[in-house]
C-alpha cells in the first residue's frame, strides 16, 4: 500500500475536514489492523486477483445523478455511490423518532444514535477487506426506529452505483420491540468495472422484528465484496430475503449471531448466475444463546459458463441449550459449462440441541421434463422458464413481498435469456 500504516492520506482528509474524533480513531484502528489480516480464504473461490483490495473510496459527486423515485413508501432514500440524492418520510413517522438518512448525515446530525453502534465491531473471523471497509467506509444509509414503534408500509432505499469505486455502508438500529421491513435496490448507473466494498450492520433490541429483502443487480463489469451482520438481543428476530443476480465477480455473506435468548432468523435467498459470473455466497448463523432458531432456505439457477460457490453453515456454541437450526439448499444448472458447488456445514458444541440438519442438491434440468413441455408446442426458451419457475416456487411461497417476487422471476427470465 502507497501510505504507511500510521498515515493513512483518506483518515487524515476525514480528520480535517472536521469528522468527529470517534470515527476517525475507528478508522485509524482499522488501518492498523490491517497491517495483519489477510484476504479471506474461501473454500472454493479465489480472489487474489480480483483486486478488491486495491479499490480506493472516490469524491463526492459535483452534480447529482437523475434516478427516479416512483414509490408509495412512507418513507425512502435514493443514494449515489452513498451519497445522497433523495430523501423522503411521512410526518407521521418523524413524529414517531424514526430517522432515514445518509450515513454521512447521521454521523453530523444524530451522533448519539450512530455512535454506539457505527463500526464498533468486526467481522468474524476478521480479515483484510472488512478491515479496508471500516477505513475507507465512505456515505450509505441509516435507518433507525426507536421502541416499540411499528412500520406498517415497506422502508424502501435504493443504493446506485457506478463511475467509481464505492465503499457504501447501511447501517439499521430496531431499539426494543420495533418492527420494520427494509427494501433495499443495488443497482448499476451505467457498465463501469468498479469495485464496491459495501457492508450492512444490523443492531435489533429486545423483541424487535426486521425484515430485510435486498436486490442485487449490479453491472456485469462489477467486482464486490459484500458482508451484511445482524445483532440479535433476546426474542429479536430476522427474516432475511436475498436476491443475487447482478455483478461480474462478486463475495458475499450473510450472518446472523443469535445473541439474546430466544432470537431467531430465517434466511431466504435466490441466486442467479449466467455468463462468465462468479458468485461466492455465504449464509451464516452463529447460535450464541440458549433456545435460539434459525432456518436457511436458498435455490440457485446457473447457466452459460456462470460459477458458483455457496456455504450454508450453522454453528450451536457451547452452552446454548435447546437450539434448532435447518439449512437448505438446492441449485438448477441450466447448461454443461456452469458450476456450482454446495457446502453445507454444521459445527454443533452443545449436547442439548432440539434439531440440526441440512440438505443440498445440484442436478441439471430433466430432459423428459423438457422434451414434454417441447412437445407441446412451447419453445424451449419458454419451456426452460416453467421449469425453472417451478423450481423456485416453493421458496417464492415463503416470501411476503410481492415486489419481490416478481422481480425474482423477472431476472430468473433475463437469466434465461441470456
């Protein structure tokens, strides 16, 4: 790296231009951890030369990038390269506490509320490109509901990106007993090959509820690492809805720690890969607390040359009695060229479990299946669509979200029809 360890030219452009002192020590910290740390090792996928560890944060746009916003959500957020471009919430809810707003807002207006929680934790284990996310961490979103408040329509944010490299951060706080559901678009403002370090830091409070469904569309050109966390207080549950379809090369992971008594998660996702994608996916849960549950349930559709790696692993610590957990996973390979590779994982230290398992499956389409639908007049094209369709319905059942539903099965058919 072109500065030194202790001078950092990013860290110190934040301290002067008058960033709070908290966050720039957090940052600082981060670049000397980094020193140490690796880049991840991955089971299956190798990234040494994907080059995400040379992605540098960019400016701040001179001029704003024209998106629409054609929503009846109480309250959105539309940002470029994190920095915000529009910012709407009902009356109702700002009378309520509830704040939707760039990080870089939050962080000068509601320091109390981002503060406590805003890179106060690390991945685990911790690595090189987490440690380059809490240095060059630069825009993205805030949501935050206090106790005991209740969103009834879906939050929705809309993350563009492009031109640049982009170190976006989302940050949600659910204090105790709140409720929400959280939309969140990823998406590509033209074909640029950037490198996006983005990470999600979800904090839930005894009781609370949050869906989170994200969509990710990004350009095929795309290089991205992207971990999402949430933090479990007692009886606080996740439901987690996954969309990856975009992006040319591209790490994810999903984790949860169960960390209060009673917490659980379920976990929902559907990737996607054609061309010459390569998609390493990740689902964790992390039982750190007695009586805790978790499910994970993901479908894969791959197709052309596309290559996939997908972990669903499930850890029960020692002394957390009477957890259960299920993983599931199941992949459709639409082509002889395309690769997946499933690797389910229990690593269980607690004698007093009420239920683990897990179930993966890769297999190709049936070619009877096909020929009967050929047969009938339907093209092939269409006949791989059907098929395809109803290998993700018993997931697309599970999921609430209309929207979401029919966005799955509109990039299922652009997957297709590549």
């Amino acid at each position: 790296m072109a500065q030194t360890l202790v001078h950092n030219a990013y860290v110190e452009a934040c301290r002067k231009r008058g960033e709070p002192a908290w966050l720039v020590g957090r940052r600082a910290d981060a670049w000397q951890a980094a020193s140490d740390l690796a880049l991840p090792k991955l089971e299956k996928t190798i990234i040494e030369r994907w080059g995400l560890e040379k992605v540098l944060p960019g400016t701040a746009p001179t001029e704003g990038t024209p998106l629409s916003r054609d929503s009846k959500a109480g309250a959105s957020l539309v940002t470029v390269n994190g920095w915000e471009q529009d910012a709407h919430i009902d009356q109702a809810l700002r009378t309520q506490g509830v704040l939707l707003m760039s990080l870089e807002r939050a962080v000068a207006e509601h320091p109390e509320i981002v503060e406590p929680y805003l890179l106060t934790r690390p991945l685990a284990p911790d690595h090189l490109l987490a440690a380059l996310h809490r240095t060059y961490l630069q825009g993205g979103h805030l949501l935050y509901v206090p106790a005991g408040v209740e969103i009834d329509l879906p939050v929705e944010m809309v993350s563009a990106l492009g031109g640049q490299d982009a170190y976006p951060h989302t940050l949600v706080v659910l204090e105790r007993g709140a409720r929400a559901t959280l939309v969140h678009t990823e998406l590509s403002i033209d074909e640029s090959p950037i490198g996006v370090n983005s990470a999600v830091e979800a904090y839930l409070g005894e009781g609370a509820f949050l869906r989170y469904a994200v969509v990710q569309k990004l350009a095929s050109q795309v290089r991205a690492f992207q971990p999402r966390l949430a933090h479990l207080d007692r009886d606080a549950r996740i439901e987690w809805i996954v969309v990856q379809a975009g992006g040319g090369r591209v790490v994810t992971t999903n984790q949860t720690l169960l960390e209060g008594e009673g917490a659980s998660a379920e976990s929902y996702a559907v990737f996607l890969g054609a061309g010459h994608q390569i998609l390493d996916f990740q689902t964790k849960m992390n039982h750190l607390a007695s009586h805790t549950t978790s499910d994970i349930d993901s479908k894969g559709v791959m197709t052309d040359e596309a290559k996939a790696a997908y972990t669903g692993f499930t850890e029960i610590r020692k002394g957390a009695h009477g957890c259960a957990s299920w993983q599931k996973e199941k992949t459709l390979m639409l082509s002889d060229s395309c690769r997946v590779d499933l690797i389910p994982a229990l690593w269980i230290y607690d004698d007093d479990v009420q239920k683990a398992g897990h179930a993966a499956a890769a297999g190709q389409v049936n070619p009877e299946q096909l020929y009967y639908l050929m047969s009938r007049g339907i093209r092939q094209k269409d006949a791989l669509l059907l098929l395809v369709t109803g290998f993700l319905a018993t997931i697309l059942d599970r999921i609430p979200l209309a929207q979401i539903r029919d966005q799955i099965a509109e990039l299922a058919k652009e997957t297709i029809a590549r």
